[in-house]
C-alpha cells in the first residue's frame, strides 16, 4: 500500500481506536442535536397536516428512522461479524456487540411506535402480516445475540458464536424490505425507495430525512461510547490500559 | 490460499447456500404469507374455501350502506377487476373511505356475500397534504369528464 493512503489496519488495533473513538465521540454528539433539533422543529412545526391521517401521521419522524436504523444496524453488525470471522481481529467482535443494543433499541421503537399508528388508522395494535412479523423476528434476533454472547464466559468464543448467529440473520433483512413488495400486507409500501420519486410533501420527506441522520448520529455516538467501555474491559490487563491516565483513580 | 481466504470463502458459500434455502423456504410459504386476497384472487378460487380468510382491495366509491341500527354496514370491495360485497357490523376505522384500501377478515357465504368479523383500514403509501390532495381529486374529477 502507498504510504500516502491512511494505514485503516493501524485503526483495527483496540488501543488506536479507543484514542480515536473518544475524540469522534462529541462531534457524533452534536451532529445528533443539530439534526435533531432541526428535524423535531420542521416534523411538528414546518410540516403540513396529512389529508387522510391528520396530526397522527407525524409518528412517521420516529418510526421511520428507527425502522430504517433497526434493518441497517444489523447489517453493519453482520459486516463485523463477518471481518471477525475472517480476520480473526478483535475490534470486529467488539464493534458487533456494542451495536446490538442499539439495533434492538431500533427494532423496538419501530414495532412500538408502529402499534401506536396502527391502532388508529388501521383499527389494530398488531396484525401478523409478513412486514410486521419479519420487524419482530428482527427483534428477537438482536435480543438473541445479546443472550448468546452473555452466556458464554470466554469473549473469543462469545464473539465467533455472536457472528455466526448474526451473519444467518442476515437473510432477514431483504425480507423485511421487500416483504411489503413480495406479498399482500397490510403494512403500506415504502413511500421513500431508491428506485421511484417519494410519494411525499417536500416538507415531510426533509423533516423525515432529518430525523433519520439524527437517529445514524445519535447511534454511532452510543456505539462508540460502548465499544470503548468493551474495550476497557477486555483489554485491562494490557498494559496500555493500565497507562491511560482517565483510568487511574 | 491463505487462511484467512478460506475462512472468508466460507462465510460467503454459508450466506449463499442460507439464501437460497430462504428463497426456497419463502417459495413454498408464498400461500401462507399473503396477509389477504384479492378479489380476482377469490373469484379464481384461490382463498381458501370454508374458512375464515382476508379480503383486501379498494372500497368501491358510492357503495358503502349503513343499517337503521347504525353498526351494521355493507360495502363492496373491489380491485377493479372482480368485486365482492361485503358485510360488517361494528365500528370502523377511521381511515376508512370509499376509494381507499380496506381489508376484511371473514367467510365468504355461498351467496357470494363476505360476512366480516374485522374490517381493518389499509393505508396507501402517499403523505400529502389536504391541499394536494384536493388538487389531485380535482385533476380526477377533470379526467373523468373528458372520459366520457
């Protein structure tokens, strides 16, 4: 590799990325309330009413960020996973493990604050239909991640059964996202995609894109923050640990 | 190859051979993942017969009765191609509307009538405001006068 390109392996060590990882830690931090703010401001304030749904409609600034945040989470954790396996690095397994709350925290958002739309415009908290179902699978994934690698005791062995668990739930997620597509659901289809124009107002689609860097920020933040309390714990006998000067009491 | 080739092979032939066994799993199930039917669906003898099943599609516009007791009512449902009518008595969700999404679970008579236990409505994927949406049913209206 030439020397002018950023060595990224050198990050892959736990004691360049603890440094690294709190030095980004406040700007994720404030990215997350810039964006936050803005996207609160425009969702309550700037956006204009739904012809069908009226003010309930504005759940969508919550639900849809998370559930974007819960399917891609997931993925980010089944790429460390799979780096882990492969490469046999330590970080991998860590990053994975401290994205998982994350994800979950995501996963239940989405199935909560979609409950409390469905009820009204639906007429149901909760249907078993294949969008629904496959968001709670989703659910159940992470919190079985969580479990799997807490029950094991020696973290090497937490991390590859952590991985194999997470790179098999991996199938899930193209089915959450084209269940809407594949099957009849009752779930609507996305409003917002790659492929077509948005079938949206201006307005909501930003206060909605808002929310959704704000949820990304806000959750490379807690990620970080988390992988560095992971790293401390299972690096506490290097001696690089020892000589961090935060630590010492 | 190095190790790390190897193991990196194998993460990927597993995910590849995992696919394929979902896509198939999911093939198989396709009948049973369908939350409801469609009229055309139904009318091709596609629901299941004798049984309690959901049928989705549109309220057809000018279609919805209501009973003297105010709870029963009876509409018809409609994917533009086939319609069925449809019977329910209790309360309706708010979002439902003649010449928009509903879904039905229930029995279909031999009478041809679907006698509903839930109506749930179905919401389509636009957000628009109330003016946009008035300016899209004018621009309907305008297409249907120039129709005929």
């Amino acid at each position: 590799m030439s020397n002018r390109l950023v060595n990224w392996f050198k990050f892959a060590s736990p004691q360049t990325f603890y440094p690294l990882a709190g030095k980004l830690i406040p700007w994720f931090w404030a990215l997350t309330a810039a964006f936050g703010l803005a996207g609160l401001y425009i969702g309550f304030f700037v956006a204009p009413t739904d012809a069908q749904q009226g003010e309930g409609y504005r759940i969508i600034f919550i639900h849809v960020p998370a559930s974007w945040m819960s399917m891609f989470i997931y993925l980010v954790m089944a790429f460390w996973a799979a780096l882990g396996l492969g490469f046999n690095t330590r970080l991998s397994g860590m990053m994975a493990s401290a994205l998982a709350p994350t994800g979950a925290l995501m996963a239940f958002l989405s199935l909560w604050t979609g409950a409390l739309w469905g009820k009204p415009m639906w007429g149901t908290w909760w249907v078993w239909d294949a969008r629904l179902t496959s968001e709670l699978i989703l659910f159940f994934l992470y919190l079985g991640f969580i479990a799997l690698q807490s029950a094991i005791d020696d973290p090497r062995r937490a991390d590859k059964a952590g991985a194999v668990l997470a790179l098999v739930g991996v199938v899930n997620i193209p089915i959450i996202y084209f269940s809407v597509k594949w099957w009849n659901t009752l779930h609507q289809g996305a409003s917002v995609s790659l492929t077509k124009s948005p079938s949206m107002a201006q307005t909501m689609l930003w206060g909605m894109l808002l929310m959704a860097l704000a949820f990304w920020m806000y959750s490379i933040a807690v990620s970080l923050t988390r992988v560095r309390a992971i790293i401390l714990e299972r690096e506490r006998h290097a001696g690089w640990v020892e000589e961090l000067g935060e630590i010492r009491s | 190859m190095k190790p790390r080739h190897k193991r990196f092979a194998l993460v990927g032939g597993g995910l590849a051979v995992l696919g394929l066994a979902a896509a198939l799993v999911l093939n198989a199930f396709q009948s049973n993942l369908v939350f409801f039917f469609t009229p055309t669906q139904i009318a091709a003898g596609e629901a299941p017969k004798g049984k309690a099943f959901r049928i989705g599609g549109l309220v057809k516009e000018g279609s919805l009765k209501r009973q003297p007791d105010g709870l029963t009512v009876q509409f018809i449902v409609t994917d533009t191609a086939k319609e069925f009518p449809v019977a329910y008595t209790g309360i309706l969700p708010d979002l439902f509307r003649e010449g928009k999404g509903v879904v039905a679970q229930g029995k279909l008579g031999e009478d041809g009538l679907f006698t509903a236990s839930e109506v749930l409505a179905k919401h389509d994927e636009n957000y628009m405001p109330p003016e946009a949406q008035h300016a899209v049913d004018q621009a309907h209206k305008a297409a249907k006068t120039v129709k005929q």
